[in-house]
C-alpha cells in the first residue's frame, strides 16, 4: 500500500490524469443509467421486429435514409421528432426501434418519444452497427 503512495509523490501529474479520466468515465456510464433508454444489438434488433412486431424510426436526414435504411423503417428526421411524433400514435403499443447514422443522435428521440408514451429501443451504434453486422439494407423510399 505504501508503494502507491510513493507511485502518486513521484508521478502526481499522471495520477491527476488517471483520477479525472476515471470520473469521467464513471459519470457517462451514470448519464446511461439515469437515461434508461435501453440499447440493443442488430440481432436483438432483428428478433424484436420479428417477434414482437416493432417499429423502426429512422431518425437520419431524408438523404442518408433513402441511401439504405432497414425493411419497413418510417423516415423521421430528429429535428421533426418533437412536432410530428403523432405519426406514430397508431404504433404506441409496439415496441419502437430508434436508429441514426453512429447511435449518437438516437437517445435525443429516444427521450422524446419516451415522454410521450412509447416503449423505445435504441439501435446501439446505429446504422453503422447495422451495416458492421450484414443486415440488409433497402434504398430509395
């Protein structure tokens, strides 16, 4: 145990910098936790339209999602998420399944539509992890 201390009077500036890199990563991991949006794989992506009949949102600009989206997915853009989420009302009883280009921009739709009442997944690492994993893709509208 003494050695450690010695290691941190020695090399103070680099324990500083292991200190605020371990805060860090403990607070994003807690952010995760606070937001409760859960996060799945392309195949339990896969099983959840499947098995339990659920809505794919593409949430990518019109462009990206007429480039290569997944089967039966609905375009709507994240800046429209807020105004035009009525669109999905019919669907409130299935689970909904968010995706965006790297799974960035996901868990901004994902708070919104979990406000109003949907059951959202999120498409860990988005379109990107689609692609990474062989699914197949579908282009144009």
């Amino acid at each position: 145990m003494q050695d450690i201390f010695i290691f941190i009077q020695h090399h103070w500036l680099l324990s500083i910098a292991f200190t605020i890199v371990l805060l860090a990563l403990l607070a994003l991991e807690f952010i995760k936790i606070k937001r409760g949006t859960l996060q799945v794989s392309p195949q339990e992506a896969i099983l959840l339209i499947n098995h339990e009949n659920a809505v794919v949102v593409d949430v990518r600009a019109l462009d990206a999602y007429i480039n290569g989206h997944i089967i039966n997915a609905i375009s709507l853009p994240l800046s429209e998420i807020e105004t035009k989420h009525k669109k999905l009302d019919k669907f409130k009883t299935n689970p909904i399944l968010i995706t965006c280009a790297a799974g960035l921009e996901s868990s901004a739709a994902a708070d919104s539509l979990t406000k109003h009442g949907f059951n959202v997944r999120v498409l860990a690492g988005g379109m990107r992890s689609w692609k990474d994993a062989e699914m197949p893709l579908v282009k144009g509208n």
